[in-house]
C-alpha cells in the first residue's frame, strides 16, 4: 500500500488546510480547532509548501514567549519540512515519521502539494492491512 491510497481512503481525502504565513497565531489556533487538526500546512498560494505549523510549535513558543499568539505564523513555523511523494511506501513513511519524530507528513506530487497525511492516518491502514493478512491466513488454514 501507498500513501496514495491513504489519502484516498481518508474522510477528509486530499484536503489541505493551510495558512498564510503572514496570518496571526490566534488565526492559526482557530483554525486548527475548526478542522479539528494538529497541524496546518503554510502556504501563501494553497499549492506550494512554504512550512507547516502544529499545535507542538505553538506550545513550544509559549513556553519561551507568553505573547506567542500575537505573533504571525511565519515567526513560529517550521521551514524545512520533510515530505513524502504519493507513491512512498506505508513502512517507509512509518519509519520516517518515528525516526523524525513529527507527526504530520505534507504529500507533494508532480503539480504541487496533494495532500497531508498523519501518523494516525498511517497507523490506521497499516492495523488494516496486518488484519487483512491475518483474515488470509486464518481462512487459508482453516480450509485444510
């Protein structure tokens, strides 16, 4: 299974939620209690990936600066985002997300951004394929 599947698969699909880096951290957490999210893609036109923001980063900054919510997003952002393209591999995006230790992974294709997907998301379908094999092997040994 691919990360393409994943998106396919999730109730929200390809949907991106993103931000404007020139919006204000309060923006950012409405939004992100809106879409019921943890993290929103930044992007001044919607297709290109200039950062991303969680709910980690704003907790982060309020623990060194109590004014973070008068901050735009740009000042609290992480710039250098990891990405993953539609066709990477479940295992391979699972090993990356554990060892980088974040938890939202932007997806970029040919045309841009294509999607977001979560280590839930991608726990999720990793339960659904291990149950399908085990569902294959228990009727391949209870036809005998």
């Amino acid at each position: 299974m691919n990360i393409a599947a994943v998106l396919d698969a999730k109730d929200r699909g390809r949907e991106v939620v993103s931000i404007s880096p020139d919006a204000g951290v309060r923006d950012l957490l409405g939004l992100l209690a809106e879409h019921n999210v943890g993290a929103v893609v930044v992007s001044r036109d919607g297709r290109t990936l200039d950062g991303i923001v969680s709910e980690r980063d704003v907790v982060r900054h309020l623990h060194h600066d109590g004014t973070v919510v008068n901050n735009t997003v740009g000042a609290i952002m992480t710039e250098v985002v990891e990405t993953c393209r539609p066709e990477a591999g479940l295992d391979e995006v699972m090993e990356t997300m554990t060892r980088r230790r974040f938890r939202h992974l932007p997806v970029v294709g040919d045309d841009g951004l294509v999607g977001v997907v979560s280590i839930g998301d991608v726990v999720k379908h990793k339960i659904g394929q291990l149950q399908f094999e085990r569902d294959q092997l228990d009727s391949y040994v209870h036809q005998a």
